[in-house]
C-alpha cells in the first residue's frame, strides 16, 4: 500500500474511532452519576481525594503528594460546572470526572488503533484491539469510576506510538503531561523508555537524535515532577521525598503477595493474560519487553503502597495496551509473522 494511502486510511480510521470510543466510554462510566457513590467503597477510597481537587478544596488531603495529580481534575473542573448548573439528576463532580476519563480513555484507545494499523495494516486487528482495551474490567471499575489512571495510561501508550512512529518531537510533551496526571507516571515513563532503548542499542538501532529525545523526556518530566509539588507542598520536595509520602510501611513481600493474589487483580488479568500471552512475540520486541519490565516495577511500587488488588490499575497502565493488541491477533486468527515484526515506515502512521 502507497505511504500516502496507508496515512490517510489510518487518519480517517482515528477520527471514526475516537468519537465511538468517547460515547463507549461515556455509556461504561455511567453508573458513578446515579446508581453509587464511589468514595463509599474501599477500593475507591481515593475517589474523595479527586471529588475535593475537582471542587477546589483540597485542604483536607492528608497524603499531601496526592494533592498533585492535577491533570485530570483540571480537565473535569468547566464539565462540573456545567452540570451544577444544568444537569440536576447527576452527581456533577463525578459527571465532570467522568467525561475528563472519557475523553483520556478513548484518546488512549485510539493511540492504540493507530499502533495496531501500523504494526498489521489491519483495520480489524487495530479496532479490535481498541476495544478489547476498553472493555477490560479496569476501565469501567477503575478508570470510569472516579480516578484519574486515565491520564497515566493515555500518555505511557502516547509514549509508545511516538516511539513506533518515530514522531520523537512529542516525547517532551509526553513527559509534563503525564507528570500533571500521576506521579508514577515519571518513574514508569523513565524505565519504560530506558528498557526500550537498550533493547534497540543491543539490536543496533537506537539512533542518536532517538536518545537525545528520550533524555529530554525524562528532564521535563522530572523537572514538572519537582516543580508542581515542590509549589503545592510551599517547600522543596525531591521525588524520593515523593516516594517517601507513599510508603505503607509494611512487609514488602507480603504486601506483594497481597497484590498479586487479590481477586481484583485477576479481574483485570483473568483473561488478559492467558490470551494475550500467546502472540507476543509477534509484536516488536523493544514494546514487549519494556511494557514487561515497567509492569514489574508497577507490582513493586504496588507493595511499597501496598495496594493490594488495585496494584491492577498501574499493571494495566503499562502492559495493558501490548496485551490487547496480541489477543486482538490471537483472535483474528492472524499469522503473517513477518508484517508484524517489520512494521510500517514511521511515515505511514498518522
């Protein structure tokens, strides 16, 4: 297929999918407008954390590092207002939230669709990729519901389409926005793209304007990092002080096994990844091995946290999108090997 065909198939195919995704999503986060409050169960508790952000009286806040997850209640703030005004019957901050999610949620997706066209130059494969990653029990339950992993999540695949596509331009501006969203998106970000890089290196393709960029990735990110909760905190705060804050202070490896045997987690993975398992290694190995290295600190900072079954939402932040992808191919039936591993020119992605 000409580059220039591939392009424009796969721009008009984001801009079909994105709206589709956005009501999708709307229609999954429902339930947090009328029939529960999510700052009633455990699970959620961090709900009345980003319910107070949205309504600007944060004061209250006792892990004061929380106070920082900006990015997604900024974004809820003029929905919240409209729907204080004009929408009685629905709880307006979680109406607010929930089309801030929404509009991250189906933005990630689409990132997704693109990847997969690229990568199989199938539109099915690429659609049905998207929507094995909005129907995974993380989005309803966690991401719809009142959180804010949608930012972290849309930016760490924003990351990776950047880096499959070549548009290294953007990792910058990556990297600030995924620290106004979540500060683990710093850390994942950083080992993400370091484990891609090395990969490339030993295969001899790591280029030197690609590790000019991925540095100055990390230096904005660090420097937002620093910088917004140093502001918030009216003190200097390192990202190690950072760390420190969220420290449960509790047996690490029990805290691990807590996370990793929950039921929570497994309704996330339960059969992500026994069917995404079996196709990766159709996928670029650089995607799959970072995305694999990153879940494995996700499930650490997890037990630092001691998270315990919602160790699932950081997981699926970082390895979610590589094992849709791989299931999506698994179900399809697709076995052209040599398409996935050579992939599209950078060019022909839009």
């Amino acid at each position: 297929m000409p580059v220039s065909q591939a392009t424009n198939e796969g721009l008009r195919s984001t801009l079909l999918a994105w709206p589709l995704f956005f009501l999708i999503c709307l229609g999954l986060g429902y339930p947090t407008l009328k029939r529960y409050d999510p700052r009633s169960l455990e699970a959620l508790s961090d709900t009345a954390v980003y319910h107070q952000l949205v309504t600007g009286s944060p004061k209250s806040i006792d892990r004061t590092y929380m106070r920082s997850r900006i990015l997604v209640p900024l974004v809820a703030k003029p929905f919240y207002w409209f729907a204080r005004s004009h929408l009685k019957g629905w709880e307006p901050v979680f109406f607010g939230l929930l089309v801030a999610n929404a509009l991250f949620c189906a933005t990630a997706a689409c990132f997704l669709v693109s990847i997969g066209h690229r990568l199989t130059a199938d539109n099915g494969i690429a659609f049905l990729s998207g929507t094995l990653y909005l129907l995974n029990f993380a989005m309803p339950n966690l991401q719809l519901a009142g959180l804010i992993d949608s930012g972290e999540s849309c930016f760490m695949l924003a990351i990776t389409w950047s880096l499959l596509s070549g548009r290294l331009i953007w990792l910058p501006l990556w990297g600030v926005l995924g620290a106004l969203a979540k500060e683990t998106f710093v850390p994942f970000a950083l080992v993400f793209t370091t484990a891609w890089w090395m990969i490339e290196k030993r295969q001899g393709s790591a280029s030197r304007m690609r590790t000019e960029w991925i540095l100055a990735m990390g230096a904005t990110s660090i420097a937002t990092l620093v910088i917004l909760h140093s502001v918030i905190a009216g003190q200097m705060v390192w990202p190690w002080n950072i760390a420190a804050q969220a420290n449960a202070k509790v047996n690490f490896l029990a805290a691990l096994w807590r996370g990793i045997s929950n039921q929570g987690f497994w309704y996330v993975f339960g059969w992500l990844l026994p069917l995404g398992l079996w196709r990766l290694g159709r996928l670029p190995r650089s995607w799959v091995i970072a995305s694999a290295i990153t879940a494995l600190v996700a499930l650490l900072f997890g037990a630092w946290k001691d998270m315990l079954g919602t160790v699932a939402r950081p997981v699926f932040d970082v390895m979610g999108p590589v094992l849709c992808l791989s299931t999506a191919l698994l179900l399809t039936g697709h076995t052209a090997r040599e398409n996935i591993s050579a992939g599209a020119q950078p060019s022909e992605l839009p």
